[in-house]
C-alpha cells in the first residue's frame, strides 16, 4: 500500500508537469524484495563472514535490543556494560571480527543484562551512546509518553464504551489527520444510505426490515 500511494503521488506530479496519465503497478513481491537489499547482494557475492543480526537478549525483566552498528557504538555498549576488555579482545576489537563473533558478542551482553531490569539496560546503554531499546507489549507501547505528545492515538467512542486508535502515521502541518472521536452504531445510517443513495421509498425501505434483511436499530421513517 505504501509503494502504491508514492507511486500514484508520482504519477500525479508527472501528469501535472506534462498532462499524460498512466497506470501505476505494484506487487508485494516487488515490495519485499526492495527491503532485502543486503540479502541480494549476498546471494549474487557470497562471502564468507556473516552480517550482525539485530535480535532480542535478555534482561532480568523481558529482553532489550541493543545495536552497536558504528565502532563508536561499540565502544559504548562496552563501556555502558563495564566490559572495556572487549575494546582489545580479537574477537571484537576489529567490525569485521566482531561481525563473525557476533553470536558470542551477543550472549557475552546477555549476562550482563539478564542480571538487571530491562528499563535500566536501556537507560545505561541509550545514554553511553549505542542504540538500545526494550521490548515492549502493545499495551506498554500505548503508555509511551511520546505518543501522547505527538498525538498518536485517538479516543474513540462507541455504544461499548471509548477506546483508543492509531492515529495515521503521518502528520501534516494544515490539514487534521486524526481519526474521528465516534463510530456509527450498526445500521444506524441504513435510512439515509438507502434514500439517498439507492433512491428508496420509506415503503421500500419497511419491507426490508420486516423482511429482516437490514441488521442494526431501526430508523423512523420519514414521509
């Protein structure tokens, strides 16, 4: 879908630079593979060193990832965890040694980290410098204090009760984009849809609820 929207979003621009319209076309697996760069150069030249996988390791409490991608980054996950051997260990000192011992990189951070709360992995590795994150349920993402400040979710309210919603992904600086605050009851709009759209009689209409084909609350029927 989101190759789809760009595509037409060029295909607009193109048609107002030049007045020619044409037909836009997308596959998911166009999609996918244009997510897969790495695997593509992999399978056409092989090498023999493996690339750093980015996965979960354990904290006392759940599980962080931690992504020391620069030698910068490196340097601070060791230093946030109190490991300054690894800066000279041969296995880790050089990015591609540290890649092919990626593994045992990895589990040497889990022992560190599967004695301590995960909120405070984070804390310390985030702050020495090296990307890190917890992994968080749905529902602790949804108490994340940016979403409220950017105003990713919505209220909204049915005849359940409220609840919350995403918010589009994206933001413009004039136009709202938020969902709206209610949702229509079932059937509550069959009346108008069916008068305005499909032009039928409030005779027409009563026979289809006698006839039990309209679902949801019955509307009056107005002259």
């Amino acid at each position: 879908g989101a190759h789809a929207a760009s595509g037409i979003q060029t295909a607009l621009i193109h048609r107002l630079r030049t007045g020619e319209g044409q037909v836009v076309d997308t596959a998911l697996m166009d999609g996918m593979l244009s997510l897969m760069i790495h695997e593509m150069q992999a399978a056409q030249f092989p090498v023999d060193r493996r690339r750093p996988v980015y996965g979960p390791v354990a904290a006392a409490d759940g599980f962080i990832i931690a992504a020391p991608i620069t030698h910068g980054n490196f340097q601070a996950l060791a230093r946030a965890t109190g490991n300054p051997g690894w800066l000279t260990d041969p296995r880790f000192a050089k990015p591609q040694e540290r890649a092919h011992h990626w593994g045992e990189l990895m589990e040497l951070l889990e022992q560190w980290s599967s004695r301590r709360p995960a909120a405070e992995c984070e804390k310390l590795i985030d702050a020495a410098g090296c990307p890190c994150s917890r992994y968080q349920t749905i529902g602790e993402a949804m108490q994340d204090p940016q979403l409220k400040h950017r105003g990713s979710l919505a209220e909204v309210v049915d005849a359940a009760g409220p609840f919350l919603v995403a918010n589009t992904p994206y933001q413009l600086s004039v136009t709202p984009t938020a969902a709206r605050n209610w949702v229509a009851d079932l059937g509550q709009h069959n009346h108008q849809v069916l008068r305005t759209v499909l032009g039928m009689s409030p005779a027409e209409i009563a026979a289809l609820e006698a006839a039990g084909v309209l679902a949801g609350a019955a509307e009056p029927v107005h002259g």
